[in-house]
C-alpha cells in the first residue's frame, strides 16, 4: 500500500523500517503543500494521525506530557493553557482554525522550520523531545534537537513520540511579528518563561537564525540583576533595554522575502523588552 | 498509482480508483468524486475556499492527503443542504439575504467554517466569529455582510431553536 494509516506506534514503526525512505505524514500542513507545488514527490507515505499512543495531553508529575499528534488546537486551552500558557498562545497564533485542527505540535518539531510558532517556547522552557525508532526510545534535549534549516536530530525511521515540558510557577508570554494577525508566518517571534523558584528567566527566538535559538547569555545576565521576590522580579528599566540588546545579539538572522536580517535583530530586541516588561509588571 | 480505497462522504460511500499518490481530498473530491463546491484557490491552506468537515472538525481539502482519509467521515458544502434540490441551510440563507455573498468563490469555504463554529458556539462573541472566519479569504465583501449573516443566522436560530 503506498499510504499505510497504522493503528499503534509498533505499526508505525515497523512500517518505517519496512520502507526506507518513507514519507511521514501528520497534519500535512507542511507536508501537502510542497506536494501540491510539485516541489516533492510521494512514494510511499506512512500517516501518524490515528496512531493512539502519540495523542492527547497528560500531566506526569511536573511536566506536560503531548503526544506528537495533538493538533494545536487542543493545545489553546484546557490543560495546556492553565499549566503552560506560553505554549497556548503560540499555538493560537498557528495559520488558522483550519491549520491549527490539522497541525500538530510533532509536526512542528519534525518539520524543524525556524518559524515553527511553537518551537521558541519550548526552547524558553527547556523541554525534551521524546522518539522511538529502530534503535528504541530515547529522548533528546530541545537544545540538541535543531541541526539546521528543516533538520533535526531524528535518524531515518525514527518518529517524534512526545514532547515534556516541565510546568514553572512564573508569568509567560508568547509575541510574535507578523504582518498581520491571522494566517501569517512569523517575521520574528520570541517565547519568555519565568522560573520563580530557581529564579531563572528562559527565551526561545523563532525567525531569526537556522534554527529556534536561545539566549542564555542575556538570560543569565538579566536573571542576575533582577530583583526577586517569592512571587515575580523586578527590573530597571535600563536593564530591560540592555536585556533587548543582548537578545538581539543571539539572534543570527538573514535576509530574506518577509525581511531583512537588520529588522529581524531589531525586531527580535524589541519584542524581548517587552516581553520582559510584562513578566515584570 | 494508489490502490482502491473508499472515500465517505456526506453519508456515502465512494470508491476511489486510479488516483495518484499524492492527490488532495480537494482534488478528489472536485475532479473524482463529483463534489465541486470545495473551491481551490491556494492549494496550501491560505484561502479557506477548500474547508471541508473531516469527522466534524474543519480542515482545509487541499492539505489533507486523500488517500490518508480514509474511514473518514466527510462533510463537503453539498452535505450541509438540505435533500429538497434548491434548498439551503439556514447560514447559506443568511449569506444571500444579508448580501454577503459576491463573487461566491471563498462562500462555501466560509458556510462551512460559519457551521462549524455555530456547532460548537451557538452564541459566539464578535471576536469568536472573527477568529473563526480568519482562515477565509474573502476579496470582495470587506467581510462586513459576512458578519452580519452570522448575527442573523444566531439570532434566528435562537429565536427557533433547531
């Protein structure tokens, strides 16, 4: 069959060993419109949408647990939203209605595009990707999963399962550039998370380089120089401006058709200001 | 060449033979299947035009692998009138009588995103009824006539409850 829809995660992967080289299909967001252009071709597809262990939402002590197939409109409300809001807002501003019932957040990863709307927060909150493939499962480090441009960490016949996300007391916020607020493709974007118990400040950039970045630099600089309390920090108003700075330095952008990488730097600083701002309010 | 595989769509079944590996739900329903009223306009999901209900949730046809939908259900614009030929639904009504419908090509795409949010809001805010339309691509109305046959159609079926 050139479209196999396995039913369990062993059938998916047995299908994937039994067919080098074959496509994946999830929400097909991505997938359908390069084949649409003709720009990829089909020879045999593997479809994850109905495989029941890589669906829904669950809390596992203190992380989210999401299956790769959760589609991103389940991850706008209920259990996302109140645990990790950051991730809510992001997946609000995914496409449209239409794109976020069909994408999914594995799709996302996956796919590894720069732009993907949900990759800076969970770069910002440090969560683990989970897989399983030929050689079993394992799970890797957001920070080691982005290799390139639309390239990760995946081996051939290997499939994002999950994805963890740990669960922070702390504000959150999502702000993304586009050109307007529907169906738009992030010009810049930037996740924040506050961690108020280890007094840590995480930033995930989208946009802006090869890959989702992060900014440890300017995170620990500022985490350093804020004043905390038990229940939020505060910071000047000079370090605010400083914290955009240093942002905008990790960024590694360039230019292309949505801009140039000058207005994405500025951008990226901007909307870390910002988002700093309103962590601090 | 796919194998044969069945399509179900609004209540029936429809084998599909001879397609090609890779064709769109939009394309089979359109060029296969008999069912025109999905529209292509972008063919990567920015229109709207296509929006179809894959079991009851509303996704845009032309992103949707066809041969992957299969064990489907499948409710296109035809599926959502009623069996008197002519008839329409009542959000199709309210498109023609507020004037929201111009050139017609995003229409059914937006009838189907209107269904599908009053199924699940029967009483949306304005912002719900915005974001629910903003996958659909209108050129001609200014939307404005749009948003008005929405109000008419939740307030009529407030006033008779369906």
């Amino acid at each position: 069959m050139p479209v196999i829809v396995p039913d369990s995660l062993d059938a998916a992967l047995a299908a994937l060993a039994a067919h080098p080289g074959a496509t994946v299909l999830a929400g097909g967001t991505d997938l359908m419109v390069e084949v649409n252009d003709g720009r990829r071709s089909l020879a045999q597809v593997v479809a994850v949408s109905r495989v029941p262990e890589l669906a829904g939402v669950r809390v596992v002590g203190d992380r989210v647990v999401i299956g790769a197939a959760t589609p991103f409109a389940q991850l706008e409300a209920g259990t996302v939203a109140d645990l990790v809001p950051a991730l809510a807002y992001a997946a609000r501003t995914v496409g449209s209605p239409q794109i976020r019932n069909a994408a999914t957040i594995g799709g996302n990863l996956a796919t590894a595009s720069p732009a993907g709307d949900s990759l800076p927060v969970l770069v910002a909150l440090g969560a683990n990707v989970e897989s399983a493939g030929p050689n079993g499962r394992r799970v890797i480090p957001i920070a080691d999963f982005f290799t390139g441009p639309k390239r990760s960490a995946l081996q051939p016949g290997e499939l994002v399962t999950a994805v963890h996300v740990p669960v922070l007391r702390g504000h959150q916020d999502y702000l993304k550039v586009g050109v307007r607020n529907a169906m738009v493709i992030a010009v810049a974007s930037l996740a924040i998370a506050v961690d108020l118990d280890a007094r840590r400040i995480g930033v995930g950039l989208g946009s802006v380089g090869p890959t989702p970045l992060a900014a440890p630099d300017a995170c620990a600089w500022i985490a350093a120089r804020a004043n905390w309390r038990d229940d939020g920090f505060e910071v000047s108003e000079a370090d605010a401006l400083e914290f955009g700075a240093r942002v905008a330095a990790a960024a590694q952008p360039i230019d292309d058709h949505r801009g140039t990488a000058q207005y994405r730097r500025h951008a990226v600083g901007v909307i870390a200001r910002r988002a700093l701002r309103r962590c601090a309010a | 060449m796919t194998e044969k595989y069945v399509l179900r769509v609004n209540g029936n079944e429809h084998p599909v033979a001879d397609g090609w590996l890779g064709e769109s739900l939009l394309f089979v329903l359109r060029e296969r299947l008999g069912f025109p009223g999905a529209k292509g306009g972008c063919e990567q999901g920015e229109c709207g035009s296509c929006s179809v209900l894959v079991d009851g949730t509303l996704v845009c046809a032309c992103l949707v692998l066809a041969a992957a939908a299969i064990d489907s259900e499948i409710v296109t614009i035809e599926g959502l009138q009623p069996n008197e030929r002519g008839a329409m639904s009542d959000v199709q009504r309210a498109f023609v009588e507020s004037g929201a419908v111009q050139c017609g090509f995003c229409t059914p795409g937006l009838i189907m995103a209107v269904h599908a949010l009053l199924e699940r809001d029967a009483t949306p805010t304005d912002l719900a009824i915005r974001e629910a339309i903003s996958g659909n691509l209108c050129r001609c109305t200014g939307y404005g006539r749009i948003l008005d046959a929405v109000e008419v159609t939740v307030s009529a079926r407030r006033d008779v409850p369906q």
